[in-house]
C-alpha cells in the first residue's frame, strides 16, 4: 500500500510558522494528529524559512510531536546542523529528508545517516542542477546510493529515492519524465523505494487540486510506494483506494469494498 508523509507541518505556510516561532505547541500537535487521523506513516517537519533558529526549533518541537503522535517524523532540511539537532532528539527510526547527489552535502550528511541511522530520501539532483533526462536522474540516484551502502549501514528498505517532480507550469513534459524515471528507477535498483513530492506538479497552476489527484493516480499505477502529500484534502484518499484497486495491489480490493460499503455516497 502507498505510505504516506504528511507535509502539512512546514514553515512556508504562514500559520505553521507562526506557531512555530511563538511555541504554539497546541496547534502543531492538533495539526499532526489531524494528519495521523488521515492515514499518514509520517510527518514530515520543515522549518527552513526560520533560518539560523532551524535547529532549536526542530530539537524543542520534536519531542513535544512525539509526546502526543505515535507517527515518526520526516525531519525536512537541507541544513546539517538542523538535521543533527532533529535526529538527536527523535525517539526511533526518523526519516530524514533529503541526501542530495552533490559531494559536499554528501560528505556532511552521511556521517549523520551513520551516527543516528535514520531512513532517508534520496533527491536526485547535484551540483549540475535538476536532471533533464530518466538516464540522468538515475545516474545521480546510483551516485549517492554507493556512498550510502559503502560507508553507512542502511539496507534497501531504508532508502527512498526521490526522483524530482517538476512544476508543470514551468516544464510541460514534467509529468512524463517523473514516471520513465519512476519505472527505469524500479527497474535499476530493485527493492529500493520511491517517493514523489505530490504537490510540486501543480504549482503555479490553476485547479491545483484535480492535477494533483489525477497525477497521484498515475503514480500509483506506475508503482510509487510513498507520497509526500496534504492527506486532508478531499478525495485525496479516494483517490489512492480507487487507484491502487485499478493495479491490483495487494489487498486493495478489500479495502475498496469495505470503503465502498462504508456510506460513501454514489456518483
């Protein structure tokens, strides 16, 4: 079944960064359990717009999520320093998100991946920038994927890669690049995950919501096994049911029909 990780919880909207400035523990907890409620296996928490107070604030709000969630949290940064403080803190196997491919950032974040092993996301872009091609993306993904294996000591089940969507608004053939890579990734590096971030297809377009579902549904039957996505939107769940039943997923006929059969309204 598709996991999903809950992105509600991120400083770039402003009533979450707000509370996380002011130590509104109360509404942040409200908001994660909301996500937890929806179905989510995570929560990812981004808190990247605070700048130089990133790190004591994902080392204070951490802890105050995992008193009150039983989900663990997808710590969201692309600072090292923030991303120590989180891990040190985190009870558990955290998800840490993300490994890019570029050297530098390499060589300062696998050592955290082998201190506190976390699961990871992987972010197929380096220092040339976003990949053009399917071939590319995974050339980037088999980069960091040996530095992974060799020096840390995650397996497969450990390791999600993202393979980078594109707004559509800005790249028009984003969507068919994502899936040829999602399938030639499945294809190269078996038992290795896959993740999308959902939303990023449809920024800067109008109708946000039915291009992110319609997309969502293509993913599913190109085979993604985790979504970062905002789990209460409407039909968002429907969407997956239906979706994953259509490709014959395990267990997915039985959980179209008790949805089904729960008073859901007909069409």
């Amino acid at each position: 079944m598709l996991l999903i990780i809950g992105e509600l919880l991120n400083s770039s909207r402003r009533p979450v960064e707000e509370a996380l400035l002011k130590g509104d523990h109360g509404f942040l907890v409200e908001l994660a359990l909301e996500q937890q409620r929806a179905g989510c296996s995570y929560l990812d928490l981004n808190a990247s717009t605070l700048l130089d107070r990133e790190p004591e604030v994902l080392a204070r709000v951490i802890p105050v999520l995992q008193d009150r969630v039983s989900l663990p949290i997808s710590i969201d940064s692309s600072n090292p320093t923030a991303m120590e403080a989180g891990l040190r803190v985190h009870r558990g196997q955290a998800l840490l998100n993300s490994i890019p491919g570029k050297q530098k950032e390499m060589e300062e974040i696998i050592p955290l991946v082998g201190e506190y092993r976390p699961r990871v996301i992987v972010s197929c872009f380096d220092e040339a920038g976003f990949p053009e091609t399917p071939d590319r993306t995974i050339s980037i993904a088999g980069k960091v994927l040996n530095r992974l294996f060799s020096q840390t000591s995650l397996g497969k089940d450990d390791i999600f890669l993202d393979l980078l969507v594109r707004p559509l608004a800005v790249k028009p053939e984003a969507g068919r690049l994502f899936l040829e890579s999602l399938l030639l990734a499945r294809k190269e590096f078996p038992g290795i995950k896959t993740v999308a971030g959902l939303s990023n297809i449809s920024y800067g377009l109008p109708r946000r919501r039915v291009v992110n579902l319609t997309f969502l549904s293509n993913l599913i039957g190109h085979g993604l096994d985790a979504v970062i996505a905002d789990p209460l939107h409407p039909d968002f769940q429907a969407t997956i049911i239906v979706s994953e039943f259509l490709n014959n997923r395990p267990g997915a006929r039985e959980k179209f029909l008790a949805w089904a059969r729960s008073g859901q309204k007909e069409d």
